[in-house]
C-alpha cells in the first residue's frame, strides 16, 4: 500500500471518546496535497493511529446536514 499523506488544517470538533482514549473526531483533511475535505473518523491519542472514517466534500457535508436536520 502507497503511503498516505494527511494534514489535519482544521480541527472542528470531538464526537465521542472511547475507554482507550481514541476520539471520533469532525475535521478539514488534506490528503495527498489535494484541495481539504471535511472527515468523520476515529484517531488514536495525538493522531499517530486513524481508524476507518468517511469523507466529504462540502455539498455532501451540506446534504448530510440537511438530512439529519430533518431526523431532529
């Protein structure tokens, strides 16, 4: 597997934290030097691990929110 190349530009939020200490976090990701987009995974402490995750452009971010607006 190619090496994966990330920069964490924004931090937004923390969504939960297990007993181990990783987080499920909300954050604006660049990865391989492309353009940020928004992120929702699961990280170890001090981001050396990251679990499976999703990632969205913004108009998706945008759908999702209106969807789960509509949820509440």
């Amino acid at each position: 597997m190619a090496d994966l190349k990330y920069e964490i530009t924004e931090h937004i939020a923390v969504l939960s934290e297990s007993p181990k200490g990783w987080t499920k976090e909300l954050n604006l990701i660049s990865w391989n030097g492309r353009e940020p987009k928004y992120d929702i995974r699961d990280w170890a402490p001090n981001h050396e691990k990251m679990g499976k995750g999703v990632t969205l452009t913004i108009e998706e971010l945008d759908k999702l929110r209106k969807i789960l607006g509509d949820l509440v």
